[in-house]
C-alpha cells in the first residue's frame, strides 16, 4: 500500500550568498506535480515564510503519512528538527536535495531519518510513493536492520519535458524579493546541469557534469501559465535557476524568438558562464532586446592560478570580453568571486573589487571558499585534513571553516567585508544607470534611487553576514565595510560619471545651489568615514568618500551607530536609520545655536531642495489616486 497523504516542507535556515536569491523552493513544487494524480493530497509548507504557526501545527492539519523535506547545508539542524518532530508522531521522513544527497549515511545516522532520495526527486518521489516502501526503488538511500542500504543511483530524466510543470498553485505564500521592488518574482528552470567541471561546485556531481534541456517551445508554454494563470498578468522577474542557461546558445536563440512574439510585461535574470557569453555577443544583445537583463557570472578570481586550480575553464580575457559584451548590449553584468582559496594571499584578495571595477562589472559578490560536501574541493582538503568546521549551518560562504595556509579564520571573514564595501560604493551604482539607460534613456529620480540603494545595502548585510555572528564581531564587520569604502578612485570615477546625468535631480539642485555636503558614518561616536557631495545649481561635481571626517563643509550630518547592542539583530545597523529624523531636526538647528547663519541657511536650503524632490516625486501618484 502507497503514501496517500504527503507533506513536502522546506525549512527554515537558508542563509548566505549563495541563497540570497534561491527565494522559491521550486524542487518541492516539482516534486508536488509528480506526484499530485497518484495521491489523495499533497501540500507544501515553506517554514521561512510561516510566522503565525509552528510546525506541529500543520501536522495537525494536513495528516500526512510521509514527510518530505529538502535541505541545503545550512538548514541542516532544522530540517533534522522537523524531521524529529514528524517521527515522534510515528510519520515516515524522506530527505532530498544536493545536501543529503552528498551525505546520506550521515543523515542517515540519525533516528528521525527513515530515507533520503539521492538525485533527482520527481521519479523517485512518485515510485516511492505508488509502492510505499523504499524497496528496490532506485536513488533511495534507506535502513533496514540498522543497516544502511543504497540503492542503484536513478538514471538522470532525458526528457525534461516530460515533467509536469511545478504545482505553483500550492504555494501558501506570494514571494518577493527585497531588491526586486516593482515586480512580481517567480522562478523557472530551463534546463539542469551544467558541463562545466568547477572544482568547488556540486554540479558536477549532481549532474555528472551533463547539461540536459528543456524545449524553448514547452518553456515558454511555463512562461505563459507564470505570467497568466499564477500572477495575473501583472509586471512581473522571472529569475531563471539553471547554473548555466547559455549552456546551448542556439536553444536560447530560438526561445527569444519565441519570446518576442509575446506582449509580456517581464524581465528576466539569468545564470550564465562568461566563455558562452564571450563567444556568442549576437545571441546576448537579443536576449537584451527581449528582456533578458540580468547577467550572473562566475568570475571567481583575476588571477590564473586560480582558474586553473578551481578548473574554471575560462581566463581573463574571457572575464572581460564577457563583460564588454553585456554592457554593450546594455544588461546588467554581474559577478560572483571566490575567496580564500589556499592558494590566495591577502594581497591579492584585496585587489579583488578594484579588478571587478575595472573590467567593467556592475554588481559583485564575494563568498568564501566553501568545500560543500560531494565537490571534488571537499574531497581535496578533507584528504588533507584541512577541514576544521562541522557545523553545517557554517557552510554559507561567509564563514571560514577550512584551514588556510597563509590567513586567519577571523581575517578571511574581514576580507570578504572589505571586498563588499570596497565595491558596492556609489561610482558602482552609476555605472549601472549609465550602462541600463542604454535600453531606457529615462532617468531614475533622486528619491527612487536612494530608497532603492538602501533596500539593496540592507539586502547585502543580510546575505553577507553569518547568522552565527557575535555583537562583537559584527560591530567590527561593520567597521571594516565602513572604513573599505574610502578610496581616492571613486572621487575619479563620479567625476566621470557624473550623478546629475543619470539620476533626475534638476530640481533638488537648483534649490540647494552650491554645496559641499559631508555625510559622516560613525561607530560609537568615531568616524570611520565620510561620504563628500559637492554641488553646483546644475551638475554634481563628484563624490568623495575619505577616512574619518574633512574640517570643511557646508552642510554636515552625522549617522551614528553602536553596534555592540546589537544582541544578536543584524537589522540593527538599518533600524538605527529610523531615527535620522530626530538626527535631522539636530542637524538643521545646530548651526542656528552656534550663531552659524549661513550654516543654518543652508540647511534651509537643504531642506527645501528635499521637500521639492518629495513633492514632484510623491504629488502625480497622489493626484492619481485621488482622481479615482
């Protein structure tokens, strides 16, 4: 006799870079589909989402008989806690995923763990459940006699278009992503795999290093289910999961021809490998053209013994043909860096950002070197007993948990801040309205711009802090992005690209007129560093970022932080800009008590160039609302 009653649960704990952007668990909602004809019910429940009820609560409600749950590294602890809870109420559990597939006699070990699917999960799960026992049902890992028996793996599904599409109408929760604000957020796959052989990455093993594919036609039939049944024809950003979508350049050829057949208000972001990029700039600049704007490369290092080392395939040049590419197409070009790889020195990982500014990439993110089990990396230190870290929930890319030859556990988690503040500075963010107004000559309003821009900080802190770190050491984290950030190269590069061209701000300047504006960031009333503007009525001159704080300004703010009360809360350092009001009223009337008059005009002025800048940005949407 069959499971009848299945519960699929992702939980709670993904954490770090790598899962920043992994908002939807779309291999439950695969999985659901497979199964959904041969059950009498499924659910999937998303524990990250479920605030008002705790776990036993939805056992209570959907009655399962099998429980499902799909791990990565860092949900480790909590999907064994859920695991736990199931089997005190004598339910039978079954893991998936890339996590439990490296380690299943781990996970096996423990008592709350009947069965983990290796692999693939669709095929497996529906077998699984027709037959109601793990016996002889390829790519299951189970025990019998406290013994533990792997089954054959399952061979990899030829044709991906045999698969349902995933069960999204079973989703319990709408998902948006923090720096996607405008849009809608969904998730599609067209293709798995990846033929590349990076030594740190799980594909290989996963995938066995093939790349299989979806129909550009039967892709684009999810797209249109996605956009019209799911999301109602609202404007809508498909992030595209596949490690490496331009995997078939003439696949993708054909899937925009298809896609400019449609009248679809949604833009895309993809995973791609520079090297596909590079060699195919015709199939980029069209994929441009229909709304495939978002370009995510594995740059990794500027250095070519790490490319070699890591098996990269690619090398500089690529790097930047690639980059040259995207922009000249005008999509944004993202890249992601891999730090603290043995062979590294802490000279060379602090030339990282400078190297991602100067081949052109307009979003970067830095991750520690992360030996994720079942990666041939893994495999390699673990022979050299290098590995000092067990603690799963730590292998996010922003601990360090493997020993290195030549830097600290502390400094490498140092270096990986200064990376992040020394490249997300506000020359960075220019460029990337320069290069986007390629596609759309409007610019963006000052007030969008700022809110947008602290959205995205506040996203990076919480991707690029570890959940594990101390008050202590995130105050010193803090520090140390803070202080990254002074650089005499992005005085050079905002004049080059001046502020006023790319963002609307006719207004707010004409009013403020001629200006030297120091914002000062301090930490427990010490500068780490000061943010310079000056202004003339018609053009921002440039922007400035200095250590500690300059003697001359015209108009002075300080933001002040103490992150030692942090207590855990990593959303500390961006509640602390509630406050700027009070901060605001003090600065306005500090120069007034120091019998400062033209420091208390231009305050004013400051004041009333913020006001018009509100009032034009805020005004049409409200006469808009009121004329209904």
């Amino acid at each position: 006799m069959g499971f009848r009653r299945i519960l699929l649960v992702k939980p709670a704990g993904r954490t770090g870079l790598g899962f920043a952007l992994a908002l939807i668990p779309i291999g439950l909602e695969y999985v659901a589909a497979s199964i959904e004809d041969i059950v009498d019910e499924v659910n999937i429940l998303d524990m990250l989402y479920e605030k008002r009820h705790s776990f036993p609560y939805f056992l209570d409600l959907f009655r399962p008989d099998l429980v499902g749950i799909s791990m990565s590294a860092t949900e480790h602890k909590s999907g064994l806690g859920i695991a736990s809870i199931a089997k005190k109420r004598g339910i039978v559990t079954v893991l998936g995923g890339y996590h439990p597939t490296a380690i299943p006699d781990e996970l096996l070990s423990h008592k709350q763990v009947d069965m983990v699917v290796r692999g693939e999960g669709e095929l497996t799960m529906r077998e699984l459940v027709q037959r109601g026992s793990p016996e002889g049902v390829l790519g299951i890992s189970y025990k019998e006699n406290n013994e533990v028996i792997h089954n054959p793996d399952r061979p990899l599904i030829g044709d991906l278009d045999s698969l349902p599409f995933p069960a999204r109408h079973l989703r319990r929760h709408r998902y948006t992503s923090p720096i996607i604000r405008d849009r809608e957020v969904d998730e599609i796959h067209t293709s798995r795999g990846c033929w590349g052989r990076c030594t740190f990455c799980c594909e290989p093993s996963m995938s066995r290093s093939r790349q299989r594919y979806r129909s550009p036609e039967n892709v684009i039939e999810e797209i249109d289910q996605i956009y019209n049944a799911i999301h109602g024809g609202r404007p809508l950003c498909i992030l595209i999961g596949d490690p490496n979508f331009m995997g078939d350049a003439g696949r993708v050829d054909r899937f925009c021809d298809l896609l400019s057949e449609l009248n679809f208000d949604v833009v895309f972001h993809a995973m791609v490998r520079a090297d596909s990029v590079a060699r195919h700039p015709e199939v980029v600049k069209k994929m441009c053209d229909n709304n495939i704007i978002h370009f995510c490369m594995g740059i990794e290092s500027p250095n070519s013994k790490d490319l070699n080392i890591t098996r990269k395939g690619i090398n500089t040049e690529t790097q930047k043909r690639a980059i040259r590419v995207i922009r000249d197409s005008g999509g944004v070009a993202a890249g992601t860096f891999v730090i603290g790889l043995p062979s590294q020195s802490e000279e060379e990982i602090k030339q990282f950002p400078t190297y991602a500014k100067e081949i052109g990439l307009m979003s970067a993110a830095f991750g520690i070197a992360t030996p994720f089990p079942g990666t041939e990396f893994y495999e390699s230190l673990e022979r050299e007993g290098l590995i000092f870290e067990r603690d799963w929930t730590k292998y996010d890319e922003n601990n360090s948990v493997f020993r290195l030859p030549k830097i600290s556990k502390r400094r490498i988690e140092e270096l990986r801040t200064y990376c992040m503040g020394k490249f997300w500075t506000p020359d960075t963010f220019f460029d990337w309205l320069a290069v986007t107004q390629k596609r759309d000559a409007r610019k963006t309003s000052l007030s969008k711009f700022i809110t947008d821009k602290i959205v995205l900080l506040v996203f990076l802190a919480k991707a690029g802090f570890s959940q594990q770190e101390s008050s202590e050491n995130m105050a010193a984290q803090f520090e140390t992005f803070i202080e990254s950030m002074a650089d005499p190269r992005v005085e050079e590069r905002t004049r080059k690209i001046g502020m006023h061209q790319v963002i609307d701000m006719a207004r707010f300047l004409a009013v403020l007129g001629s200006q030297t504006i120091q914002l000062t960031i301090r930490h427990k009333k010490r500068p780490l560093a000061s943010y310079i503007m000056k202004t003339t009525r018609n053009a921002v001159e440039y922007i400035r970022i200095i250590p500690g704080r300059q003697g001359r300004a015209t108009i002075n703010f300080d933001l002040d932080f103490d992150l030692n009360r942090l207590e855990g809360d990593c959303n500390y350092p961006f509640k602390s800009i509630r406050g700027s009001a009070q901060s605001y009223v003090y600065h306005l009337f500090k120069p007034l008590a120091a019998g400062d008059v033209r420091g208390t005009l231009n305050m004013v002025k400051f004041t009333l160039a913020t006001c018009v800048e509100i009032i034009s940005t805020l005004g049409p949407k409200i006469i808009q609302r009121l004329a209904f």
